[in-house]
C-alpha cells in the first residue's frame, strides 16, 4: 500500500511538471531564502496494513541559487528490512522482522542545482532505534547512520510560495549497530542499499 501511493503521487506531479521554472534569484533581501516542508511519504499512514507513523519537518535555507540546506526530523517504524528491493520478497510475510523498529533521528541535506530545478542532493540521518518485539514490548536499542542520494527536480507553484520536489534516490544504510538475533537474521540476508526509491517532498518558502 505505501508503495503504490508513493508511486501514484510520483508519476501524477512528474507529469505535471510544466509548471518548472529556473532557480530562485536571491540578489536581493526580500527573496525567499528560507522553507518548511515535510514528504507526501506522510500518506502511508493511511494504510490498512504496514503503517509507518511517519512524521517528518523540514527546515531549510538558500545560501545561494545553487546551493541549499536543510535539516530534516523524522521518526518512523518498519517491520521489514530496508534492503529488500520492489518485487516478490518486499513486505512479504516470510521476510517479517520478529516485531518492528521505531526510528527517531535528524538528517542533514545538501542539495546543488544544476540546470533550471534539476538538482542532486544527500542526506545524512543519524537515527536512534527501539527494537520492539510482538508483543509490543521494548527488547533492544540500537543506531544508524542512514545516507541517501536523490536526484530530483524542484518545481515551483503559486507565484514560488509553495514547491514539490518529485525525485529518485538509492538509500544506504553506511552504520549500524548490531542489532537482536531475529533482526538480524532477517536483515543479514539484504543489501545495505536500496534502489530506485521514490520520493516526492513539499514546502512552503518565506
């Protein structure tokens, strides 16, 4: 379910990307330097099965057209490994951790603009993990450092107050501590990367 809505709402706005305009003019004091924003990402928490509790804000800043930077917080849950790619095994039930993670963390983001809202971005997360088993209860903690690189276009809408930033990204789980036996054996048998992960993120400016 949180695959097809990230991917529904990925494919509607690319297609609607007409509304694309070249980077922000930041010559003078009354540009919009500064953004809040979250990720559409927030949509999964509607689903029936698999829900992430997923909250993220974001807060950035222009330093100049090309260069920006922010600070993302988030926290989610997840129950199967990151690692597992789009196909037969992902959110299947035999790939089921013995319980869920819950993350807290913040990521650093840089992102650099290349031509018109074209631009290429990572984000650094350093989040913090509570291993929950089925029974709801608490058995283990541990930490991540979790990387990803995007590649996405910024596209401005009403007269640049808001945007979207539909993209594309490979995640990597660079750090990790070790994680409770049933985890582990679960997450052993993926990659540290993940491929083609959508993305699509929303803010206002000011």
């Amino acid at each position: 379910m949180q695959k097809r809505i990230r991917w529904i709402g990925f494919v509607i706005l690319m297609a609607n990307s007409f509304y694309v305009n070249a980077q922000y003019a930041l010559q003078d004091s009354t540009s919009k330097r500064f953004f809040v924003g979250s990720t559409f990402f927030v949509l999964g928490n509607f689903a029936e099965t698999n829900r992430p509790d997923f909250v993220q804000v974001n807060s950035g800043y222009r330093i100049t057209e090309k260069d920006v930077v922010s600070l993302e917080l988030k926290t989610w849950k997840y129950a199967w490994s990151l690692g597992i790619p789009y196909g037969a095994s992902y959110e299947a039930p035999e790939e089921k951790f013995p319980g869920y993670i819950r993350e807290y963390g913040f990521a650093l983001v840089y992102q650099r603009f290349w031509w018109k809202g074209l631009y290429s971005g990572i984000h650094v997360m350093n989040a913090w993990q509570r291993f929950v088993d089925e029974n709801n209860q608490k058995i283990d903690k541990g930490f991540q450092i979790f990387n990803t690189y995007r590649l996405g276009y910024h596209i401005k809408l009403f007269k640049n107050r808001f945007f979207i930033e539909p993209s594309i990204a490979i995640t990597h789980r660079l750090f990790h501590t070790e994680m409770p036996e049933g985890f582990r054996q679960q997450d052993d048998k993926w990659s540290k990367f993940f491929y083609g992960e959508p993305g699509l993120h929303f803010g206002f400016n000011f």
